[in-house]
C-alpha cells in the first residue's frame, strides 16, 4: 500500500518568506508527527496529532511555526518569516497508535534551504 | 542528561563479523522500544520493534533490559549494505503520544 508521502520534496525560499508543507499520511493512521533533522545532526521532535488535535506541541521551536490537520488525515506545518536556522530537513510520520502498534513510518521528507 | 543516549561510533565492522551495540533511556516508565535505521540523507526507517524481553529476526537480535534500563541491538554476519546510522527510538518517556530519538550509532562494514 502507500506510504506516508510529503510535499515538495524540496524547496529553496528566501528569508522572509512563509512556506507550507505538506505530509500525506498512511490511510488510517491515527497518529501524525513532525520532526525535522539538520544535517548531521539527530531528529528533533515538533509536534504530534491524534485525530485533529495536537496534545504535544512543546517541539515547536517559536512562534513561527504552526501545524494542523483536517480530517484526520493531511497535514500542513507552516513556518512564518522563514530564517536560515529553519534550513533542515523535515520529516512526518504515521502510526496506527494501537495499544499493540504504534511504530512510526516516516516520509521521504522535505527539504528545507532558506537563503 | 539526554533521555535516550547512544555511542555515535563508528563501529568499523569487517564483512562478515558481528556488532553490536546499547541504548540507555533515562525514564523507567518508558513504554515502547524501536530500532530504525537511516541511510545518509534517507529517511528512518523501521528495522526492528523490542517487546517483552527482546526479539529477533534474521541476522538482527534486539533485546530490552528493564532492569538496567537499555536496549541493544546485535548484527550477525554484517553485510555490506548494513552501513547504515541506527537509531533507538523509546515511546512513552514523558508522553505517550511522544516518541524520544537517540543521536544514532553509526555503523560502517567494510569488505
């Protein structure tokens, strides 16, 4: 079946500008992260979605950035007057999030570079 | 402290040796246990969930010491394309929506 997808899977912005991005989860997982990883470096855990709400959203590094979800399904994480800290790759994932599986499975990730 | 700690390594494997190597989580209460591995400039992807006491599942061996509180992973027969970073991953450290990663363990098989 599909896997979590994300869009676009690359995007140059310039700083200052507001970008979208866009994760499509695995159909029927209830649970939807984000998390970005600069280079090098480990994943740095932003926020959580069970259904449409977001019960952690303590990784959110400012203002700037904010997530949603509709639907129980897609989910767009926007960051505001974009810096070049926010250069980084940024990953979602799904999980079914049952008492017995709640492994993630991760997209291909988007990959951030503000100039 | 960092809630989930790995050695970043590199563990230089010659082909065809076994590895193996820990993950130490601070919070006893920890729920759920995962190694994933990622690829350079991939994304991680699961190798192995750790339940009861451990699992296995071909040349990989994951075991959970609650006790001691650390996970391991063990590699037989390292193959070429094992070269990869290898994260540990606890859920429920201090939610249980949350899931806590290691920095990786880097391993590198060499022929």
């Amino acid at each position: 079946g599909a896997g979590v997808s994300q869009s676009p899977s690359n995007k140059v912005t310039e700083k200052g500008k507001d970008v979208e991005l866009r994760c499509d989860p695995i159909s029927g997982h209830t649970a939807l992260y984000w998390y970005r990883q600069s280079l090098g470096q480990g994943l740095e855990f932003l926020i959580y979605f069970q259904g449409n709400s977001a019960p952690d959203k303590s990784g959110l590094p400012s203002d700037r950035f904010s997530a949603e979800r509709t639907g129980g399904s897609v989910s767009t994480l926007t960051i505001q007057r974009t810096q070049q800290e926010d250069s980084a790759v940024y990953l979602c994932a799904s999980s079914p999030r049952t008492l017995t599986y709640n492994e993630q499975f991760f997209g291909p990730g988007t990959r951030l570079t503000v100039l | 402290r960092k809630e989930v700690e790995q050695d970043p390594g590199p563990f230089n494997v010659p082909e065809g040796a076994t590895v193996a190597f820990n993950c130490t989580y601070s919070n006893s209460a920890s729920q759920s246990f995962f190694w994933y591995r990622q690829d350079c400039r991939k994304e991680p992807k699961l190798l192995m969930s750790v339940y009861s006491s451990g699992n296995e599942d071909g040349r990989f061996t994951a075991q959970l010491n609650r006790a001691s509180q650390y996970i391991s992973l063990l590699i037989r027969d390292s193959k070429l394309s094992d070269s990869a970073t290898y994260l540990c991953v606890v859920n429920g450290v201090d939610s249980w929506g949350k899931f806590q990663f290691g920095a990786g363990t880097q391993v590198v098989v060499t022929p």
